[in-house]
C-alpha cells in the first residue's frame, strides 16, 4: 500500500477503501507531518476516530492503532474509521517525554490548537480540523509516559445530560481496564482542558481517553487490552459487527486492574467490575534528586501513607512524599531522576 502524501480526512475519497497517508502542513519551525490512516467501509455508518502518540513515548497506544488498522478490512468496517498513528511525531522521533521538542509544549493540553500559533499549537489544530471535527466518536490512545508506570484506566467527562453522559459510560465501559476515572466538576489536582478527547466533547462526539503500558516500554499484554477495547468499542459504535470479531478473554493487565480495585460493584461504570475514580490526586517533588518509590501502580494507600523517598545529589534525604487521600495509586514515578514538579505519583479517589 503506497504511503501517499494527502491532506487529510477532510479531503479523503468518499469511495470505500483502506489507505495510509500523511497529513501535512507547513510551519516555520519545521513541517508538521502526522502519520495516518482511513479505512472507509462499503456500507454507511459513524465516523469513529482513533489518536495515539500524543504523548510520543507511549508505545502501546502507538502499536495498538497500528495493530488495529492491520486486522480490519474494508469489508467488515461500516462507516469510517480514522486513525492518527503518531500524533507527535517530533517526539516520537527524538524519543521525548511529554513535549513535543520543537516547541517544548505538551500537545494534550493544546487543542484546538491555533493554525497560526507554535509549532505544537498548529499541530493540534491541524490533528482538530483534519480528525476531530466530523468524528461522531473518539478515543485517545496514552499510557504511562517514559518514567511513569501505572494500571489500566479510562477517563470520561460527564457533564450531565444523562443520555450523553450514558454513551460516555458505554464507550469507557468497552475498555477492560479496572478504573473509570470521571473526575467531578472542580475536582482538585487534574483537568481535562486542551485534551483530545474534552475537544472532542465540544464539538459534539462521544468520547473517551484510555491508559494502558509505561515506562517507556511496549508491553505486549497492554497492546492487546487497547486493540481488544477499541474492537469492542467500534461494535458498540456501529462500525463493525455485534459479531465481530468475539473479545475472548481478558488481559492479564486488565484482570489485575479489576482485582486490585478491590471491588465488582459498577459505582456507574457500565462495565462489571471497573471501579470509578472520581478525583486524581498527583504529588509532585519539591525539590531536586533521586526518588525511591515505596509503592506500586495499582496499590491502593490510605491518607498519610509514605509513597516513597527523594534524596538530594549526596544522598540525604530531603523529602517523604504522602498519600493525600485513601486511594489507588494509578500512576507512580518509575524514573529515579527527579527535578521540583515531577509528579512522583497519582492517587485515585474513590468516588
Ligand atoms: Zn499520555
């Protein structure tokens, strides 16, 4: 299949047919070059759009996107489905955490982004007009990014409108992860503003974030967790088959999720034994040096707990970061060279 240069889905053939190309603009800092992908079925359906590598050291995603855009077929999808492989290419290719190195920004809080803005800032309005807008669903792919390890979880934001706020539940449900994560309006510690899948929101598609993997690695068991979601995901959507193809058996990624969570009641995730989170809290370092961490991802800790330790450069220890609040340690720092900000690990609060 040629790799032929293309503007994007907003340009794209309305006849059925499965192709990879580059959407791609000009910027004065460097060109913006996004790998994508579009199979387009014979029958009509919903546009469903599938982002990884926002953050380009999350290789699970990446691979997941990949791996999915390999097994279906043109006969089996209705309606179209969009893929953007690696959304932050620059990174990807430096092998950058968070940012994307041309400008040093973080794409996950940059959309829509601005055409005439920094380079990440066009970048997300581009991945904007050319994905989003028109997508009638989206998931965005992230794991732990290279010095994060963390236990499956998916994120919605309800905002109220129980018929909305029912499909947000449906599509994080088709997720084998242990944890929903739908933070309350206001809740401390973490937003979604500038994500995909917030934007996405706005402009009126269901949608959903998952994590899945870390550490800079590519765990196999994770890549399976995404492609089997998303499959389930695009059944639940209308755009493959109810039969398509069976979801046999769960990750073992997942299984520990829903283990460690401790509990099979629903708590409003439609998914059995997926437990909701309705806060994340992160704490960060204060100061500069070598973090020890005491817990593991998926751990669950009471208010007060230590998390762990920080020694400065000679080996004194400078800090013992505690839990918050009673929670499960979603994410935890799994790089030991710390600066002041590094967020040394996330506490999700039950809801
Ligand atoms: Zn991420």
């Amino acid at each position: 299949m040629a790799n032929n240069p293309r503007r994007g889905f907003s340009h794209k053939e309305p006849s059925a047919g499965k192709s990879r190309f580059w959407i791609r603009r000009n910027h004065a800092d460097g060109p913006i070059e996004i790998p994508a992908g579009l199979i387009t079925g014979e029958e009509p359906g919903p546009v469903f759009s599938l982002i990884a590598g926002v953050h380009s050291a999350e290789y699970a995603p990446i691979a997941a996107a990949q791996e999915l855009f390999r097994r279906l077929d043109t006969k089996e999808v209705k309606g179209q489905v969009r893929f953007v492989f690696i959304a932050n290419l620059p990174g990807y290719r430096t092998r950058s955490m968070f940012v994307n190195p041309t400008d040093g920004k973080n794409l996950n809080g940059a959309f829509p982004g601005d055409e005439k803005g920094s380079h990440t800032e066009a970048l997300a309005w581009t991945i904007f007009e050319e994905v989003i807008k028109g997508s009638h669903y989206l998931v965005d792919l992230h794991s732990g990014d290279m010095i994060e390890d963390l236990v499956p979880f998916v994120i919605v934001k309800t905002e109220g409108d129980p018929k909305q706020d029912q499909r947000r539940l449906e599509l994080a449900g088709c997720y084998p992860t242990g944890y929903l994560l739908n933070p309350k309006p206001n809740a401390a510690g973490w937003n979604s503003d500038g994500a995909t899948f917030a934007c996405a929101q706005a402009s009126g598609a269901i949608s959903c974030m998952v994590e899945a993997g870390g550490k800079g690695q590519l765990d196999l068991e994770c890549v399976e967790l995404l492609v089997q979601g998303t499959l389930a995901a695009l059944r639940w959507a209308g755009n493959l088959d109810a039969g398509f193809p069976p979801v046999d058996g769960i990750s073992r990624a997942a299984m520990d999720g829903a283990r460690q969570s401790g509990s099979l009641d629903a708590h409003g995730s439609t998914r059995p034994g997926q437990r909701e989170i309705a806060e994340l809290r992160k704490v960060f370092a204060d100061n500069p040096g070598l973090f020890i961490p005491m817990v593991k991802a998926g751990q669950t800790v009471r208010a007060g707990d230590p998390l762990g330790t920080v020694y400065d450069f000679f080996g004194n220890l400078v800090e013992t970061p505690l839990a918050p609040k009673d929670g499960v340690v979603l994410l935890v720092c799994s790089g030991p060279a710390v600066e002041p900000g590094t967020a040394l690990a996330g506490i999700g609060v039950f809801a």
